[in-house]
C-alpha cells in the first residue's frame, strides 16, 4: 500500500499531462481542423472565463463534501469522459463546447487538489513543494513526448494522447488516499458569494500579498504566450526556444525539491517579496531583447520569480485560512490568478504590437506593484510563525 506522500506524488506528476500535450500541439490541431485564429482564441479564452465564474462556487462545495478527494475524482472524471468526444467533435462550436467540458471540470478540481494535497502535507510532515514539483517534471516530459509522438503517428495523435493523459490523471485521483481531517469541522457557514470564515479570515493585510501573487503569476502567463513569438522575432531558432522553455521550466522543479529548507528559513511574505523583485530584474533585461546567453540566466531566475511567488502563496494562505474553508480560499486564489492573467495578457498583447519588446516594461512596473503590495502588508502585520 503506498503512502499518502507517495500517492499524491503520483497524482501530480500526472495532473499536467494534459497541459503539456495541449500547448505542444492544439493550436495545430485546431488549425488543421479549419478552425480560424480568432475562433482557436475563443476556444482558450471560454474555459478561462466558466473558471472564473465556477471556481469558488466549487470549491465551496468540496469544502462541505466528507472528503476533498470526492470533489478531485469528480472533476477528472468528467474530464477524461468529455476527452473521449474531442475525436468527434468538428466544426467550431461543438469543439469549443467538448473543449470546455474537457477542461473545465479538471481545472475547477486543481485549486482544490493543491488545498487537499498542502493541508495533508503539514498533517504528515512532508513538503508540498517537492510533491507539487514532480507535476512539472510529468509536464516537461510530456511535452518532448507529444513532440515525439504526433511526429510519429500523425496529427489526429493528439487527440488520443490528450485522452490518455486525462484517464492517467483520473486514475492517479482515483488512487489518492483520504486526504481530509476525519476530526475537522466542515463549513456550513453562511454568505452569499464566500463564505463568512472565509471572508473573515481574509483581512486587508491577508489581501494584499495575495493580490501581489495574482499578479506576478500573470506575468508568467505572459511569458507561456508570448517568449516564443518575442525569442522568433530576435532571430532565436526553434530548437533554441524550446531549450529555454525547459530550461525555465527545469528551474522552477530544482527549487521546488528545495522547497522544504526555504519555507522553514523565511516567511511566506518575504518569499513573495523576494519573487516580485527578482521580477523586476528579469522582466527589465527582457525588455532590452538580451543575447541567448543572458535569456539562459533570465530563465533560471524562474526558480525564484515563479517558485517563490506561487509556493509563498499557497502557504500563505494555507496558514492564515481554517481548514472548513480550505478549498474556497485556494479556489479564490486560482479565480485571482485567471482574471489578473486575462487582462495583463491581452493588455500585453497590444503593448506588444505596438512597441515590441519593450512591453516587457509594463510587466516589470507590474511587478513593482507586487512589491509595494507586500510591503504594505508587512507594515500592517508583522511576520510571525503563520507568515
């Protein structure tokens, strides 16, 4: 029988498959299918915003459920069930209806897995963010492996790969052990949009570093839909982006697997702060359209501009929620992270045709505003052993 650390390990070195075959090769696909660019955006965006709309809602509920488990099994499940109907599916609308069904339920369960998977951590007295780390090593894997794959055996590959990797992700949930305080009080409190606890529970100075990690986490989103069309337009061939992606990527693992030596030395606070400014530093240089050599030290500082924010975040407010609103409070967060993606990408996006480049200003003075929203934080509380 496998350990609890062991079976959540698992579950998340298959929780982002399915993203990896989907950046590597959807857009083709969609292409292939004669589906035009401005309806290939629609498809990416519709999901974003049904998560927007449903996330905290769901999380609610897993809140209430016996066990989270139930609420990740669910979400999977009809995942893996919708990807088996992306085969059929042709034409715009009924892709982009299947698309939806594919990726919503498994996105409305993630917030809920990492509040699940972050409280059993601390129960059992074992890191999170090494177990969170091997999500992306089965993420850049999968990536080279799809490459792989669809080279192969054509590009209706996808859809079965995308099929594969979705069960994976179910069975993996499936195998996940009780993950909730058989003794932990449920939340039956009121409140119309969030619960009262939670609205309690998350004070101004709570807030604000939470905003700062939105923030940051949609300046990486920038970089997901944008370095490759910036790293082209710098004469950088394929081979070469592909090395930097990973490299970014590899990074971000490598302080993960650290992650227990971090967290114990600083606080959860500082660490955000650390990231914002470590922020402002690679987002500046990206500006300047730097040589290939000074791009392989700007994404290796993903291990802190990324790892630091994220992980800092998820603790934080791990440590300053009870657990009868666990799942809502890590939902919320995600909804924080898609809306502050949504419009610092496409306000990006226009920056970007208009000065190139240079819009990597925008997410550097962005990054500022993290730093100030910390500050601001610390100076109303004081860090203490919750962070």
């Amino acid at each position: 029988m496998s350990t609890p650390q062991f079976a959540a390990t698992r579950y998340y070195l298959s929780a982002y498959l399915s993203v990896a075959v989907t950046v590597t090769y959807l857009p083709i696909w969609l292409n292939d299918k004669g589906v035009s660019d401005a309806q290939i955006g629609l498809i990416n965006t519709v999901p974003m915003f049904a998560l927007l709309l449903t996330s905290v809602f769901f999380g609610r509920i897993a809140d209430r459920a016996p066990d989270w488990k139930l609420a990740i099994m669910i979400g999977t499940a009809v995942a893996a069930v919708a990807s088996l109907l992306l085969g059929l599916a042709d034409g715009f609308w009924l892709i982009l209806v299947v698309w939806t069904l594919t990726i919503v339920p498994a996105g409305l369960a993630g917030p809920v897995a990492d509040a699940a998977t972050m409280r059993m951590s601390l129960r059992r007295g074992f890191s999170f963010g090494t177990t969170r780390a091997w999500g992306t090593v089965g993420y850049l894997l999968m990536c080279f492996v799809t490459g792989y794959f669809v080279q192969w055996r054509g590009p209706d590959a996808f859809v079965w790969l995308f099929a594969v990797a979705c069960f994976v992700r179910f069975g993996m949930a499936w195998l996940l052990p009780p993950m909730r305080d058989v003794d932990a009080e449920r939340n039956l409190s009121g409140g119309r949009l969030l619960s009262r606890r939670l609205i309690e529970s998350f004070e101004p100075w709570v807030l604000l570093p939470i905003f700062a990690g939105a923030i940051l986490f949609a300046n990486h989103m920038v970089m997901n839909a944008f370095s490759s069309l910036v790293w082209k337009e710098q004469g950088i061939s394929g081979p070469v982006i592909g090395t930097l992606i990973a490299i970014g990527g590899a990074a971000e693992a490598a302080t993960m697997f650290g992650w227990r030596r971090i967290n114990l030395r600083f606080s959860a606070r500082h660490l955000i702060l650390v990231g914002a400014v470590a922020a402002v530093a690679r987002w500046a240089v990206m500006a300047l359209s730097p040589p290939v050599w000074v791009l392989v030290i700007l994404q290796m500082g993903q291990a802190v501009t990324f790892t630091f924010a994220y992980l800092g975040c998820l603790y934080f407010i791990t440590k300053r929620t009870e657990e009868s609103v666990a799942a809502e409070a890590q939902s919320l967060f995600g909804v924080m992270q898609q809306a502050a993606s949504i419009i610092v990408v496409s306000l990006f996006g226009l920056a970007f045709g208009l000065f190139g480049a240079q819009a990597f200003w925008g997410t550097a003075a962005l990054s500022v505003l993290a730093i100030g929203l910390v500050m601001i934080s610390l100076n109303l509380r004081a860090p203490d052993s919750a962070g």
